[in-house]
C-alpha cells in the first residue's frame, strides 16, 4: 500500500533535521513528492530495477567502506545515518516508474538468476512504508535527549496508520485507541531506558572482573606481568614539560584491601558534555589550569582515563559517553578506535572523595605485621609530616626494586616476607606496604594505579608511555587534601629499562601507524564529510548515461496513474461517463450483465419511472451513436451528451 | 528417512503456522511486527540511538491491537458461491459471492478469504515426486527437499486466491460482489468454506469466523485455437455431418457413378467411362462418416520434462475442444496408472470428460511409451485415424508410429522439443519415421500448429 500523500517528503525533512542534514532531506523530499504531480512515468523492465538495487548496494558497500576507514567503531552509527540516501535509488525509481511497484527478485542475487527455475508467480511489492522505516530508523541516529523524538515517532506512526484502520468502530474509538497507545508507550519507552541502564551497569560491572581497562579490582603480581611489554599505549605533551621530568598518570584508586587484592566499590556518574564538540566537564573550572594532550586506543570500545592529578576537564575527546565515580577514576564508551584528549588539571590539588572509614583500616590479618613495623619505626607519637618522612625514608634506605615474585615464604603473608625478609619488591608491594602502614599510623591512605610518564622520544616528540610502565602508588590524606605519595625506589625505572628492553623497529611501526590513525581520523573523517556526497553525483551521471545511451529508459505519457481519475475515456464516449455514477448509486454492474439487464435491475430499487426512463433513453441513444449510422452520429452525439449531462446532474443530486 | 521426516513435519507444521499467521496479522500488523524486531535488535544500545523509542511504540501498538483484536465476532451472514463450471490455467476465472446481512447491525470492513482445501502433500509424494527444476538444483536444495515442497503445495493449491474485502453490509440487504482468481495449474480446486476475518479497531491483528462451505470447480488445462488435422480418411461429401447422411456403410462399399467435381481424388476415377464417352465420371463409395479417431498422448515424461508435458496437455485438449462430438468418435489412448482408453463422441460422453480426464492427467516417469503397444494394437482395427502427441523422439516412438502404420491408419504425428536446439535435433532423428512429424516447440504451438 502506498503512503499518504507528503507523507515520505516530511518523514525525509525530519531525517534531515535530525542528523543534520536537513538541504540533503529537502531535496530528497522535493523530488519524491514531485512524482505525485509528474506527468511522465518511466517504462521500467526487470533489468533497470535491477541496476538501480545495485546502485544501493553500491552505495551501502561505500558507506562502510568510508565508515570502517574512519571511525570503525562508529561505523554502524555513520551507516545508521546514512541509510535514507543509501536505499533512494530503490524508492526513487519505484516512484517514478510506471509499475510503481518492486518485483521481489530484484533484491537477491540469487533469484535474479532463477528466474528460469521459478515455478511461483512474481510477487511484487511497495516499498514506500519500508522506506518510512528506515528514515526514522535512521532519525534515530540524533540521539535526541528528552521525549521529542519520541512525539514526533507517535505522529508519523498515526499519519501511517491512519489509512489501516478499521471502519468498524468510530473514530473516537480509535483516537483513543492510539492515545492509550503513545502513553503506554511512553512509559514503556522509559522502562526501557531505565531496564537498558541497568542492565548495562551490571553488565559492566560484571565485565568490571574480567576486563582490564574496567578493572576495580588488582591482585599482587599482576603488574609484574604487565611489564614485561614494551608496547606503547599512551602517547602526552605536557606544555610544563622539562626533561627529566616525571609524571604519574593515575587510572584507578581502591581502597578496601584483602587477600592480596584491591577493591573498590565507588559507583561511576555520568560526565555533563558536548559529544559534538568532545567538551566534558569533569570537575568546576578553575583558574590557570595546567594542559597537557594525549593520544591512546579504546580496547572493546572502552577505557579507563589515564589523568594527571585534579582534573578539571577534557575537551576534543570524541568519546560517545563519559562517566567518572567519587575517587576521579574516569572511562569512557565508544568512539574511534584513536582518542585524543586535551586535558585541563591542577597538578597538584585533586578532587577525590573525603576519606572514609574504609581508608582507615588494616586487615586483620595483616594487622600484626603492620602494628611491628608502626612500632619499629615509632611511628605512634610523630606528627603526620614526620610520619611520611619516615615511612618515605624507610622504603628508600632498606628496600629494594625486584621484579621478582618471591610469594610469601616462610612468612604468614606475602607483605609480611617482603617487610621483614625479602625487602625487595615490585611497585604494588611498595604501594600497598605504604598504604597499610599509613593507616596503622592514623593517616587515611588509598591504593592508586596508573602509568609513570618518563621516557621522551624524539621520533614522536613527545612523552610515551608503555605497558612496562604501569605502575602503583599511594594516596595519602594530609592536610585536608588527597596527594600521591610514591615511596617505589627511583631506581625502578633504570631496572625496567635494564631487564625489558625495546625495539627501535617496532616503536617505528608504531609511530608510522599512530600517525596513519590521525590522518585516518582527523584529516580522513573530514574530507569523506565534506565531499562524500559529492562522489556519489558522479555515480548517478553515469548511470542515467549508460541507461539512456541503451535506450532502456522510455519515457511514456502516464494514463493510470494512481489517485486520478479515468477521464480521458469518460470523456469520449458517451453512457461510459454516467457509469461511474450509476455504480455509486445503484451498485455496480455485474461481469455478465448488460447496460440494459443492469438498469432493469437498478429500476427495481430505486422506484423513479420517469428517471428510469430518461436512463433507458439516453442508453438508446448511446446504442445508435455508437452502432448506427455514420452521418448520424455528430448529430446523435450532441443530443445525447445534453442528455447525459442533465442525468448525471440528476443522479448526482440522489442521495 | 528420518531426516525428509523432520524435514516434512517442519514443513507441515511452518506451513500451518504461516497460514494461521496470514489469517490473523494484517499487512500492516505484519510491518509493525518486524518495526519491533528491527528496533529491538538494533536499539539495545541506549546511548547511541532513540530506536528504543520506536520499539517501545511498536510494542505497545502490536499489544494493544492484540487485545482489540480478541473481541468477539459473530457474523450473522448468508454467502452463495456462483461459480463458475470451468476455469482454465493462466486465464481469469470470474465468480460472484452473494451475502446477505442477516443480523440487525451493518457489518463494515470484513475481509472475506476463500478457504481451499489443504494443499500439504503427504509424506509419500513428497519422497516419490520431483519438481521440475530438482536437476538444476543444488545439493543443498535437492536435500533439504524446500523448492520440491513448494511446488507440490502450489500445484495442489492451483490458483493464489486473493482476500476479498467485502463493502458495507446494511442489515437484511443482499450484496452481490465479483472476485477473481488466475488458475496455475489444472485439475479440481476444492474450496472448503470461507473466513471471514474481521480487523481491530486500529488494523493490526484480525479475528476470524469460519462457514463451511464445499465447492469445486475443474480447472482445464491451457487450450489453443487449432484446426484439426486433415486426415486423409476423413468425411468429405456430407457437409450436414451425420444428421442429413441418407445412408450407413462402409467406405470401400460402392455405390454409384456420376460427374466428376473439383476436388474429387483422382484414383477414384472410373477410367473405362472415360475412355468410352471422354467424360470425367468417378465412382463413388459409401461416405464414411462414422470417423473414429485415436489421440494418443505421450505422458511418459520425467519431471524435468514438466513443460513438455503440460504443453502436450494442451495441445491434446485443444484438438479435443475443436473436434464435432456428433460426427465423430474419439478415443484418448495415454498411460497413467494403467494404461487407459477414453471413448467420446456420437452416443458416448461429450469432449467435457474427455477435457476432465485430461485436467487430471500425471506424467508417469517411471515407465516408456512402449506400455502403449497392447492398447494400440487391440484398438487400431476400429480406428480411422490417429493424432499422436509425443513430448519428445526416441526409438520407442518410433516404434509406435510404425505399429500404427503398419494398421494403415493414416496418423498426424506431433514431437514437442523445449528449445530451438533440441527442436533441430528432433528434426533430423525423425527422417526414418513412417509418418512426417511435425516437430513443435513448446511456447509456439499455436504458430507452428494453426493451418493457414
């Protein structure tokens, strides 16, 4: 069935609106509604329908070509967008062809083909409410905050279904009808939403267990592995950037400690931001903030931020959502497969939660080990400054960097052979060791996780940072502020460089691949949004050629075009022109019955004698004008179209 | 075995489903249905899209509509089948349906959907028949049996009947509506009754109401405007046929002498007349005009050879509807089952049994043409000649022609080819034959086969 008239020209100006597109919307709406006034139909085989299916294959294959090259992880959303312009070649020639219907072999190539072997008939279809479909499936790439998508949804729905519904009952009935239908589905479309939520929390939080970048739980040892890659995951310009110079870029922050794990438990907010602009306002703005930019790759469509200290906010991040929880751990979901983000921060002030009970406690089982070492150290009766001194100068005097994992040992736990045996550990060791011992001091401290930036390339330009750099710390709450506090040996960092060594080759590769992600994603996206429309124009001039130098298009005068009437032959002959009346009125003539057998049978129900007569006469004159003599017939023809028109008045005026 | 048994149970039951569906889910439910498919599939992701939104709608729509959809319906309607007796393939077959409104409300916007008998095939055909197109297939398709169950339920179905909306129905009024449907393959269409099915309030899913009603209507197969074959045993000089012939006998009965007439054969001119007073005088027999004529018909054919088969069909009815049942006696000679004989014509049953017999015919693959050699020779003393329909050419064939021949029955001899190529090969492997044989190929036979 076909869509109500305007019907498709305002659903397409609403896809154009939406996405952004409203001067390409305009256009396509003009030229599909101007097929309703067109007088002119194309004489369209299976072939030429065939081809323009192929148009439409063509374009869809280029489309996710062009969305795979620059945004691969966006690529169904840049499709999403595009489908109404994608699949008008099959509803513009549909319109414009003198079938007005698609055969449903044209869509698959394989029945294309068999046609030889078919023994069904052709089945033949209207696309025009598929292609509504479509439009505002499309629409739906806007993403429009609040109810207005779903407004506009309800009244393109009640626009398409006006022409199905059932005669039966009134028209209030059905007002109402729909009415408890878009309120249903109001509330249904919010349950959605809010189901969709959740389910998607927990599904993360579930993923939280298994997956690395939302990972809020550690284990000792784990960074252990992680170093031994030299693979590049970050690449930051700090413009405070002085050589020799150290940054701890954090990524996690946990603060419940047991067997040999970290946890967290803080629940993530979502980010207020510009996802067109890439602004996101992390924390209140502040003044003189510090800028640094950084590149790195989303794993699975998502990652953990690694940040300098109190962020303030991160602008040119193309992410699709951003959300960050009470200890400033920030991820984020979807976007291309390269991000760029330019950080604002404090360096120094951070805006983490104010501690709670959890930064103050030491496992029972660690207790004892931790309550010796407060007091082999004297930590009891210092001053909280001191405190750090101390424990700060105690890591740094009588303890080693060890990539070794050496277990527990004799002892009861591992911590309690690296504080008391060993004294040589990796960074989570010293971390934790930190963190534990501060508490038992009274000081409220949290286990942090992240990457320490040190190693400038001059190939890049930059500072990069590896997966060897991964790297675990303290937090301490000193003086009504939360800073880091890193009691790891410097020395670490000569030891990684010693025992993991890198590959001049590989980091090549990897910079002639990161800069290829730029031009793919900045440079690329840009050139295929402004001129992607007009590659296609050179395709459609080429097939408008190649069907007109083949002579397949033909241009014929259309006569049976929908919605208007037969005139042409009413007009001609004579009793055909009151026919249409008659049926109206009387009912409509059966196959078998003649003019006369049905006036006869019209007689009989309506009891007018003189009308009936005048009827039967003007069907005499008919006859004789049409098999009489032909010097009669001018003469004929003229009383009988006076005849006629006063009986169609007549009838007209009938109830 | 056990898996064409699933196979047939998934089919039987799928088939079930999709017309229980097509009976309750209007056009528009079905498009609302796959809108809610769609956007659930898609629009899981709620921070990327709206989608959601239309699912939500959709499924509220399809719920609602659902629950409109369960109030009753009851129908008080009177409906008359007036169909017609034949319909025949590939051309419009016109009826009308009388209703009357026998209730006290008018009854608006009910779907009327004609009923025919089930067209599932059962296990056994299923395995045993093969669709047209089987052997170019491919393996997949020929396992899984699909393409070979669709043609079995549509040649059972015959026709795709349309639903038939019906207009207002005022209460007591009868309204008289036409309907038509394009018969696709020949034999009876069985109907079983009728649906009414009536849409909710916002057209998306419909209740049904069934009357049981039983009619049949014989589909006859395609038929051409040819002439008959000139046989050369034919009646010539009684143009009133049998009702004005003035006496019986045989045809090698002579009779008398008298003047000769253009057209005359000129072996029957009496020579010694002519020789003694220079006159053209010619002995004339008893007229023949008790003509029994054969119409053997080929249905030997595998069923790659369908269209072959179909066409024979065709041009076998054809002769049939064209030939005087008053003046002549035909007999249809084919093999199905067993192998048959059919007499029509002067006394016996008209050419429309012949016509049914024919709308019925299967091709029987599994055996040749040869199995008509006991009927031949048992009939060929009674017959005067024979139309020979034959859906291809090979030694058996021939040798049929040439157990006619040897009968001295004059014999019109027809060989059907599917292309142009076989059609030349045919051509040149009918040069031993007793008979000239017309070959024809399928798609041109009332060009190849009208006498101009």
């Amino acid at each position: 069935m076909k869509t109500p008239r305007f019907f498709l020209g305002v659903i397409l100006l609403f896809w154009g609106w939406q996405v952004g597109l409203l001067w390409l919307g305009l256009g396509l709406a003009v030229v599909l509604e101007s097929a309703r006034w067109a007088k002119t139909r194309f004489e369209l085989q299976a072939s030429d329908f065939n081809k323009f299916v192929d148009i439409s294959t063509v374009l869809l294959a280029f489309t996710i070509l062009a969305a795979l090259t620059t945004d691969a992880k966006k690529a169904n959303l840049i499709l999403l967008r595009w489908l109404p312009l994608i699949f008008f070649p099959i509803i513009g020639v549909q319109e414009f062809s003198a079938k007005g219907r698609m055969d449903v072999k044209s869509f698959f190539f394989a029945t294309r083909k068999k046609t030889e072997m078919r023994f069904y008939e052709t089945k033949e279809i209207d696309v025009s409410y598929i292609y509504a479909f479509v439009c505002l499936m499309s629409s739906a790439y806007a993403n429009a905050k609040g109810s207005f998508y779903y407004f506009c949804v309800v009244l393109f729905f009640v626009w398409g279904l006006w022409q199905f519904r059932s005669r039966r009952g009134p028209l209030a009935a059905w007002i109402t009808c729909i009415l408890i239908v878009a309120l249903t589905g109001y509330h249904g479309q919010n349950l959605a939403r809010q189901a969709g939520r959740t389910l998607s929390r927990w599904i993360m939080s579930h993923y939280a267990y298994t997956m690395d970048p939302f990972k809020t739980y550690t284990a000792l040892g784990e960074i252990g592995d992680l170093k031994f890659s030299d693979r590049i995951v970050l690449r930051a310009s700090f413009e405070d950037y002085a050589p020799g110079k150290t940054y701890l870029l954090h990524s996690a922050t946990y603060n419940r400690f047991a067997s040999s794990n970290w946890f967290a438990k803080y629940g993530f907010e979502r980010v207020e931001g510009k996802k067109d602009g890439g602004f996101w306002q992390v924390n209140p703005p502040r003044e003189n903030p510090l800028k640094m930019t950084q590149y790195f790759r989303l794993q699975k469509g998502r990652a953990v931020l690694s940040l300098p200290p109190g962020v303030i906010d991160i602008s040119e991040m193309k992410a699709g959502d951003c959300e960050k929880n009470a200890v400033q751990v920030v991820r984020i979901e979807d976007g291309p497969s390269l991000i760029k983000a330019v950080v604002s921060y404090t360096g120094a002030s951070t805006y983490d939660a104010l501690p709670g009970t959890d930064d103050y406690s030491v496992p029972v089982k660690e207790k004892p080990v931790f309550e010796a070492a407060a007091k082999n150290l004297g930590l009891e009766d210092k001053s909280e400054e001191e405190i750090l001194k101390t424990v700060h100068g105690f890591f740094l005097t009588q303890f080693a960097y060890s990539l070794e994992l050496k277990g527990k040992g004799k002892a009861g736990t591992p911590l309690e052979n690296f504080l008391f045996h060993t004294k040589a550990g990796h960074c989570e060791f010293f971390a934790t060791a930190t963190v534990l011992l501060l508490r038992q001091a009274g000081i409220p401290a949290r286990y942090a996780t992240g990457f320490i930036a040190h190693e400038y390339s001059r190939l890049e330009g930059g500072l990069i940072v590896r997966l060897r750099d991964a790297h675990a710390w303290a937090k301490v709450f000193v003086n009504g502020q939360w800073r880091n506090f890193d009691t790891t040996p410097p020395s670490f960092l000569n030891i990684d460089e010693e025992q993991i060594p890198t590959s001049f080759l590989e980091d090549l590769f990897s910079f002639f691949g990161f800069k290829l992600s730029r031009l793919r994603h900045e440079t690329g996206a840009k050139l295929v949004e402004t001129y992607g429309l007009w590659l296609m124009l050179p395709l459609g001039l080429m097939l408008l050629l190649r069907l007109r130098r083949s002579g397949q298009i033909k241009r014929i005068k259309d006569r049976d075009r929908p919605g208007r009437k037969k005139k042409g032959r009413a007009r001609a002959t004579g009793f055909y022109r009151i026919e249409e009346i008659l049926s109206e009125k009387g009912g409509p003539r059966r196959p078998h019955e003649t003019y006369a057998s049905w006036l006869k049978r019209i007689s009989r129900q309506w009891d007018n004698p003189a009308l009936m007569e005048q009827l039967f006469q003007a069907l005499d004159q008919h006859n004789q004008w049409r098999f009489g003599r032909p010097e009669q017939r001018e003469d004929l023809k003229r009383k009988l179209e006076e005849n006629l028109m006063a009986l169609s008045e007549k009838l007209l005026a009938r109830p | 075995m056990m898996m064409p048994r699933f196979l047939y149970r998934s089919y039987w039951l799928l088939h079930r489903v999709s017309f229980r569906v097509k009976r309750h889910v209007t056009p528009a439910g079905a498009m609302m249905t796959a809108v809610f498919c769609i956007t659930a599939l898609f629009g899981l992701n709620m921070y990327k899209t709206t989608l959601y939104q239309v699912m939500a709608l959709s499924l509220s729509l399809l719920l609602v509509s659902a629950v409109l959809s369960l109030m009753p319906f009851r129908p008080r309607l009177r409906l008359r089948h007036i169909l017609p007796v034949y319909g025949t393939v590939g051309e419009k077959s016109v009826y009308s349906i009388e209703i009357t409104n026998l209730g006290q409300k008018p009854e608006r916007g009910i779907i009327l959907y004609e009923d025919p008998a089930d067209p599932r095939p059962d296990l056994n055909t299923l395995l045993t028949r093969k669709e047209p197109y089987e052997h170019l297939r491919n393996a997949w398709d020929r396992k899984t049996l699909y393409y070979r169950w669709a043609w079995l339920v549509l040649k059972s179905g015959k026709a795709r009947l349309r639903p038939i909306i019906l207009p207002d129905l005022p209460p007591g009024e009868t309204l008289s509506i036409a309907a038509d449907f394009t018969p696709n393959y020949r034999g009876y269409l069985h109907f079983t009754g009728v649906t009414l099915a009536r849409p909710d309030i916002l057209g998306l899913f419909m209740r049904n109401f069934r009357i049981q009603k039983t009619e049949k209507l014989l589909v006859l197969p395609r038929r051409y405007a040819l002439d008959p074959p000139e046989l050369t045993s034919s009646r010539q000089y009684h143009p009133g046929g049998v009702n004005l012939a003035s006496s019986i006998g045989n045809s090698d009965e002579f009779m008398s002498l008298r003047y000769y007439r253009p057209g005359d054969p000129l072996h029957h001119i009496h020579w010694r007349t002519f020789a003694r007073t220079g006159e053209l005088v010619i002995k004339e027999f008893e007229d023949e005009f008790f003509v029994r004529y054969a119409l053997v018909l080929d249905t030997f054919v595998p069923p790659e050879r369908e269209r072959v088969f179909e066409e024979a069909v065709s041009i076998a009815a054809s002769y049939i509807a064209s030939m005087d049942p008053h003046d002549a006696i035909l007999d249809l000679v084919l093999g199905s089952h067993a192998m048959d004989a059919f007499s029509s014509g002067r006394g016996l049953g008209g050419s429309e049994k012949m016509l049914e017999i024919l709308s019925c015919v299967e091709s029987c693959p599994d055996k040749t043409v040869l199995e008509l050699k006991p009927v031949l020779e048992s009939g060929l003393k009674k017959i005067s000649g024979a139309i020979i329909i034959f859906s291809g050419w090979s030694r058996d064939h021939e040798e049929i022609c040439r157990i006619i021949h040897e009968a001295l029955v004059p014999a019109f001899v027809i060989a059907l080819a599917e292309d142009a190529r076989q059609k030349e090969t045919i051509v040149r492997e009918t040069g031993g034959s007793p008979y000239p044989v017309r070959v024809v190929q399928i798609g041109a036979v009332p060009e190849e086969l009208s006498i101009p």
